[in-house]
C-alpha cells in the first residue's frame, strides 16, 4: 500500500540552515524509492493557519518510507531542517 510523509513547514527559524538542507537533502533519495508529489506549491488555507509550506513524498510501503527516514543520510541531513525550522512530519498510509 502507498504510503506518504508529509512534512508541513510551520515556521521558518533560520534560512542558511534550510538552504543546506535543501542542497543536500535530494542526495538522500538514491538507492530509495521516493516519489515527490508535492514540494512548495501554491497553497490556500481552508481551515487553520496557513503552512509556509508543504512537501509530500511518496513510496511504496510503511517499510520503505521508514527505511529512508531512519536511514543514516537523511538522518544526517534532517539535522538542518530541524535546525532551520518548525516541521511537522506525518507518515500516512494510502488508500
């Protein structure tokens, strides 16, 4: 079964460590079975406060999706994220 994390960017704190976020994070994809589906696009709040941003990534199952989360180069990587803002992350099965 599919299966997504979405991460909800709620408040950036600061942009240098984003930005090295942003440049290495994509490396982290090799060897694993991710599929962006949304990264920054427009957005318009229905309920609740608007997210600066939301990026959803999708794979194949729970396992895969945890295999690349929990595996040591994102690990290394998501340091600067939580460094360079307030994220919510969800991991969500398909339907």
């Amino acid at each position: 079964m599919s299966t997504y994390i979405v991460f909800t960017r709620e408040e950036t704190l600061d942009q240098k460590e984003l930005d090295t976020y942003f440049s290495l994070v994509a490396e982290t994809f090799e060897g694993h079975p991710i599929k962006p589906i949304v990264a920054y696009g427009a957005q318009k709040a229905l309920e609740g406060n608007e997210p600066e941003g939301i990026v959803i990534v999708e794979f194949p199952s729970r396992e895969t999706a945890l295999a690349w989360y929990d595996g040591d180069a994102y690990r290394k990587v998501r340091e600067h994220r939580f460094l360079g803002a307030k994220y919510r992350a969800t991991l969500v099965e398909g339907v």
